[in-house]
C-alpha cells in the first residue's frame, strides 16, 4: 500500500513537471524551477505547484528565488513569491528585493510589496517604495508609498512616482522633493530627465539655490624685517645718524636739522673772523724816541 502512495506520488510531480514543459515549450521559453519540497494540483483550471523552501523559478531573462514560490493559472503563467524575495533580470540591469512579488510572465509585468527596493544597474540608481509596479513592455515602472529616488547627487522624495526607464525621466507627485547637491526644489508635480539633471516645477514652486562662496584672501601682517647688527661707523636701515656720522655735524640734532638758538643771557657766539685786507702803503717804521741824525 505504502508502495503504491510513493508512485502515485511521484508520478503526479513528473506529470507537473512535464505539463509545466510543454506549456512553455509551446512559447518557446525555457523554465524550470526547483524548491525542497513541491505539492501540486492539477484540476482542469486550478492547475498550481507550490514550491517550499530554497524556491527558485528560472525563465529566459529572469531567475527568481524566495522562501516559497506559487505557481498558478493557465500554463502556470502567474508567480506568487513570498519570503526573502530576490529578482535578478540580467537583460535589463534590474535587481529587485522584497517580501513579497507577483509576476505574469505573459503580460511581463511584476508587482512587488514591502519594502520594495529596485536597483537599476544599467543607469546607476535605487528606486525604494512600499509599492513598485514594473511594466517591461512600457518600459514604465510606477512606484508609491514613501517613494525614494537615489542617483549619485540626486535624491528624490514623494508619495507617487513614474519612471521611463528608456526616457530616464522622472515624475513625481504628491509632496515631491528634490535635492540636487545643495539645492532643493519643491512644488506640486516635479518631472526630471536624470540623465541631462533638466528639472520642470508646476504648481506652488518652492527652492533654495545655494550658491558657491569664493574665498576671500586673508589679510595677514607682512613679517618684520630682521635685525642687522651695524658695524661701526655705519648707521642702521631707518636709524638718524649720530654725531660724526657722514653728513652730519658736531652739535646738531638726529636728522640733520640746525640747533635751536640758546636762549636767557649767556655770552654771544663770538663772531667769525674775517679775512685781512691788504695794506696800500707799508707800513712805517716804529718811532724809537730818539731825534734824528746829528749833523756832522
């Protein structure tokens, strides 16, 4: 008996297996996926398989993996993640992490819960919400609650996003806020080409600019001149020359002015004395007293 239950069991995870197979052969896409442990259903219309523990989804483009994976509908187009997600879609730089995701494979479209984050590689960005809406054919991503936009010396704030992801254009909506290095711009709808950093406000604008101040030059003293010992008979840089210096004479003041004219009633200079005019005569002979010459 118990033989029979483990064929029976066996057999009903080759014929998921195979179905899953040839509904996606049929469109011409490669899809596998592996858990520790799978239980199925294979109704008429509620086909499903549900993956537990170390789940992975693989399909051309995209690889999935999360603590458990659903796998319902026609062909088991739709994919119910929970737990630990994590999307990696190589053809189109996208890193996506959550708690939770559902994705149609046919529509190409995920929607991604609880604190959703996806990271764009391709154009160097992070986009964080409570809800992110990826629809690849659009090349649109809508994101809501608590929205963040990361992109080097970008960051944007608002409660409703759109982002083209061809177009690297951003519109924000619902308290938007902007911050491009210092400056900041508010107002009621803020739309922004990332790539040129272009920026168009409509409704209640709202910014602050801040402009880059240039350094003034400091004003500093300019050095004192070092001290040089004179030597003597020379007269230091900016010093008055002392008595017998070069040019100045005996008896007169620092700075070669004349002395002032002594003052209360001492003797008068004596005056110079002149030069000795010359005689027009010589001058007689001195008068000896004594008469003249005696006769004979």
């Amino acid at each position: 008996m118990c033989g029979k239950r483990r064929n029976s069991r066996a057999l009903t995870a080759c014929a998921a297996l195979l179905l899953v197979s040839q509904s996606l052969s049929a469109d011409t896409q490669t899809f596998t996926y592996s858990g520790d442990s799978m239980s199925t259903v294979l109704a008429e219309g509620n086909q499903q398989a549900l993956l537990k523990g170390h789940a992975r989804v693989d399909t051309n483009d995209m690889r999935i993996t999360a603590d458990q994976i659903l796998l319902f509908g026609k062909d088991f187009v739709y994919a119910q993640a929970s737990g630990n997600v994590h999307v990696v879609d190589a053809k189109r730089g996208l890193d996506l992490r959550s708690q939770n995701l559902f994705y149609d494979r046919d529509q190409k479209i995920s929607r991604i819960t609880g604190d959703a984050v996806m990271a764009d590689v391709k154009n160097e960005m992070v986009v964080k919400g409570g809800f992110i809406e990826d629809r690849d054919t659009e090349k649109l991503t809508i994101v809501q609650i608590g929205v963040r936009i990361l992109k080097k010396d970008i960051v944007c704030r608002a409660e409703f996003a759109k982002y083209w992801r061809d177009k690297k254009l951003v519109e924000l909506s619902g308290m938007p806020w902007v911050s491009r290095r210092d400056d900041i711009y508010q107002a009621a709808r803020i739309t922004m080409n990332l790539d040129t950093e272009d920026i168009s406000l409509e409704g209640d604008v709202q910014g602050t600019i801040q402009s880059e101040k240039k350094e003034q030059p400091s004003s500093t003293q300019p050095a004192a001149a070092p001290e040089t010992q004179s030597t003597p008979g020379t007269t230091p840089p900016g010093a008055a020359p002392g008595p017998g210096a070069p040019g100045s004479s005996p008896g007169s003041p620092p700075g070669g002015s004349p002395p002032p004219a002594p003052s209360g009633s001492g003797p008068a200079p004596a005056p110079a004395p002149t030069a000795p005019t010359s005689p027009s005569q010589p001058p007689s002979p001195p008068d000896t007293g004594k008469g003249g010459t005696s006769g004979g």
